[in-house]
C-alpha cells in the first residue's frame, strides 16, 4: 500500500483493499487451520498486484516481511498463490468504490 516500509512496494491503495477482498474470499471457503494466514495475506498481496497492473517482484515482498520480523520465503509465496487462486475458484474481478469517490472529489 502506500504506507508500506520499503520504498519498493509503496503502490495505490486499490492494491490493499484487492488483497484483503482475495483474502476475505479465500477463506469463506478454507481453513486457516490448514492454510497458514501469514502466507496466504502475502500470495494475496502478490496476486493483487497482479490482479490491479502494478506488478511488483516477488522477491521485494519477502524482503518486506523480513524488515517486519514474520519471514516469508520465496518458496511459499509461489504455492500459496496457487492455492489462493484455487480457492477464490479463479474468480479475480473486485469492484471497489475508488473511481466514485474521486470522481466526486
């Protein structure tokens, strides 16, 4: 988002708000017993970024959880965004108020 700590990763609010509706739709449907939510919150962040065309290297991520003390590798990244992907039935379209708001702005 554009708070974020490392300069690298600082992107539209839109971003966040698409990561957590990804997170929020994943797990109406999994558990978070078997899915860890650290991994998943970050595959979420990820995809959004995918999802919102402001692609950010993976790599900056897990450099970002590591300058917040709750590392996240590379290698669980990758299949947690698989499996975020499976569970949000590949459905990825997110309608946020944005544009209305600064429109009317």
């Amino acid at each position: 988002g554009p708070m974020a700590q490392l300069p690298r990763l600082r992107r539209e609010p839109k971003i966040p708000a698409t990561a957590a509706m990804l997170l929020r739709r994943f797990y109406l449907s999994n558990s978070v017993m078997i899915h860890d939510p650290k991994t998943i919150m970050v595959s979420a962040a990820f995809l959004a970024a995918k999802v919102e065309d402001a692609m950010t290297d993976v790599r900056y991520l897990e450099e970002g959880t590591n300058l917040m003390n709750s590392p996240v590798s590379l290698s669980e990244i990758i299949p947690a965004e698989i499996n975020l992907l499976s569970g949000v039935n590949f459905e990825l379209l997110c309608f946020h108020p944005y544009k209305a708001v600064l429109a009317i702005t």
